[in-house]
C-alpha cells in the first residue's frame, strides 16, 4: 500500500512540474529574444552609419536600408512520463521521466531607404524643431552646432555675410567655430536660453460679419472681446513662433519684439536657428546677431568622411572677449582609418579595404562617443515610416 501511494503522488508532481517550467522559461526566452534583436538592430544602424561615413570619404554614394519589422515565433513543446526504477527495491517505485524544447523563428524584413524617403530622411535639411529639441535633453550646442550647422549668416554693413563651416574656407571656418565657442561658454555658465518665441496675434473684425454660430465657435479658439463704440470683435490668440537662442531670459521682450523677432525669422529658411547675445548680460562682452543654417544628413556624413584626409579641421582658439569653455576639440568626430582593426574599439567595420572605427581613447573620447551617439540620434530622427509593403528583402530561419 506505501508503494502505491508514492505511485499516485509522483504523477501529480509531474504535471506542476511541467506546468512551472513552460511558464519560466515563456518569460526567459522573450526577454532574451528582445534585448537580442535590439541589440542586433542597433549595431546595424551603428556600423551603417560608420560605412556610409567611409563611402563619403571616397566619394560614392551613401545608401542605407531599414528593419521594417521583426517577427518572432516561439514553440515550446514538453514531454513528460513515468518509468519503474532501474534496480534494487527502488525498482517498485515510479521514477518520472520529462523533458522540452524551445524553437524560434524570426521573420525579419529589411526595406532599402530610396526614392521619395531618401530625399525626405537624408537629403533635406532638419528644421530648427528638432535641433531646439536635441538642445533641451541638454546636448553641448557647440557639438551639436558643429555637426549640425552648415554656415553662420550674420548682417555686416547691411549686408548678410555668410561663415561657412568648411576647413578650406579659412577666415570663414575661423569665425564660425569662434561663435560656437561663444555660444558654448554662455551654455557652460547655465546662462543660454533657447526657447520657442510666444506672442500674442490680434485681429479685429466688424461684428455684424459674425454669427451666432461663427461666434461660438470662435469663443473656441480665441479670446474674444466686443467694443460697442466701432462695433467690433477683437480676437487675441497665443501664438509659438521662430526659435530664438539669447543670453537673456526671452519672457523679457515686450510683445512687440517677440513679434519683430518672428517676422525677420519667417524671412528665413525654416532651417535656420536665430540667435541674439546682447551686451550687459553674461556673454555680452560680444554681442553677436544672426542666424545658424543647418543642413542635411547627407551633408553631415560627406563633411565627417571629408574630414578624415581632404578637409582636416585645424584647432581654433576662442575669441579674446569669450570666457573660458569647458571643451573645445580639433574634429568633430575623430576618426581611425587604419589597415588593422584598432584596439579597444567600441565599434569596427571593414570598407574599402581599411579599417574605420570611432576614436574613442585619449582626451577627445568622449567627446567622440558623444558626437557618434548624436549622429544616431540624427539619423533616427530623420525616420518617417519605413514600408513595410513593396519588395523587402526577408530573412527567415
């Protein structure tokens, strides 16, 4: 009777056994699985990045291609039994006899960047949006200038003068990486404001032009006030205007200069980020008005492969009347180009027959990682949406 009660008592187990494991090793898997392919993913788009910097370099065409979607399958399968124990008297007992297995398979598709998205993503400018909303998660403005930023444009003698940033324009590349450092020294004394300009619109209508209706709904969407002597409607509406980088806290203007300041930028491109550093503030010692034109991803990739040997960029001190900065690095991204696979590289890829990995060792590595982690972010910030219908390529297995 002791032996047919251990029996009955083993099965049972069995079965929570087997129940605890698929629901252990479901979690397991996934979690693996998803930490696995955005890691994957992620080093996809760093060594394309890297790549198509060495393409630049030789001066062929960049081309990109996108995870459109990943798709993942699991099939856990257990087994599970009851046999009688091999030998002596334990042959009378019941030993249980399980086993399992976990299958995966993914079904990813890989949609090439080309056509109208190519243009959308890499060929056209980033607007001043996103380069306020990079400079708000608190990324340096010189970096982010200096890998952003094409030219500066400032008025001299009437006249719009514009400072490229391009080594081989000297006095040009001189100035502008001069003002960046201005810029940066105001943002290392916390005293750099970049803000979205918000005024104040008004307008006024005669009062018999509106309806009960009409009035309603304008009620919805401005503040409206009525005057009985000219018997009319004056509609007051908070407006987001340009963007404008200061030296000075910006809710200090007067209504009438937000708007002034928003007129003279809406004569502008909407790639171009206004700035005005007024004397008596700190950084006031030189005061400087303009605007910075950004450009695209394409020209960022052909200025970063242009700068490995064409068009090295040259150090710049500050301007006398700049305080002092926290960093102020030779390249704007330091690159290894080198027949051997550098040593202690975070990140390596082999095109055209070298060796191109991220400088990330001595003085300027982190300023490297930081500038390589900003052109990611660039690059995905340049995303519409990818296709997920046409001819992807799909890998499965």
């Amino acid at each position: 009777m002791r032996i047919r009660f251990c029996k009955l008592g083993v099965l049972p187990a069995i079965g929570f056994l087997i129940l605890g494991l698929s629901g252990c090793l479901s979690p397991i898997a996934l979690n693996r699985a998803v930490v696995a392919y955005d890691e994957a993913v992620t080093d996809t788009v760093s060594k394309q990045l890297l790549i198509n910097i060495a393409r630049a370099h030789h001066h062929q065409p960049i081309h990109f291609s996108g995870v459109s979607n990943i798709a993942a399958t699991f099939d856990f399968r257990f087994s599970a039994g009851a046999t009688p124990a091999l030998t002596g008297e334990a042959s009378r007992a019941i030993m249980p006899v399980f086993g399992g297995s976990v299958a995966e398979n993914p079904t990813i598709s890989i949609a090439p960047i080309e056509g109208e998205e190519f243009t959308k993503r890499l060929l056209t400018p980033f607007q001043e949006t996103k380069f306020l909303l990079l400079l708000r998660q608190g990324v340096d403005i010189d970096l982010l200038l200096r890998l952003m930023a094409k030219e500066l444009r400032v008025k001299e003698g009437g006249e719009d003068v514009a400072y490229r940033n391009n080594p081989t324009d000297r006095s040009g590349y001189d100035m502008f990486r001069k003002a960046v450092l201005h810029l940066s020294s105001i943002q290392d004394a916390n005293r750099l404001y970049a803000e979205s300009l918000v005024f104040e619109r008004v307008w006024t209508i005669p009062a018999e032009s509106v309806t009960a209706e009409g009035f309603k709904a304008l009620e919805q969407d401005y503040f409206v006030t009525y005057s009985a002597t000219e018997k009319t409607y004056t509609l007051r509406k908070p407006v987001s205007g340009r963007v404008l980088i200061t030296n000075y806290d910006p809710d200090t203007l007067s209504d009438e200069e937000r708007t002034a300041f928003h007129e003279t930028a809406e004569q502008h491109l909407p790639n171009d980020v206004s700035f005005d550093i007024r004397p008596g503030p700190f950084g006031g010692e030189w005061p400087l008005h303009g605007e910075f034109r950004l450009r695209s991803f394409n020209a960022m990739l052909n200025f970063l492969g242009a700068s490995v040997d064409e068009e090295l960029e040259y150090p710049v001190d500050k301007d006398p009347r700049t305080s002092e900065v926290a960093e102020n690095p030779v390249r704007t991204l330091d690159l290894l180009v080198q027949e051997t696979s550098p040593q202690g590289a975070d990140l390596t890829v082999y095109s055209h027959g070298r060796h191109y990995a991220v400088n990330a060792t001595g003085p300027q590595g982190r300023w490297n990682r930081e500038a390589f982690k900003l052109l990611f972010q660039l690059f995905q910030m340049t995303v519409t949406e990818i296709p997920r219908r046409d001819l992807p390529i799909t890998i499965a297995k």
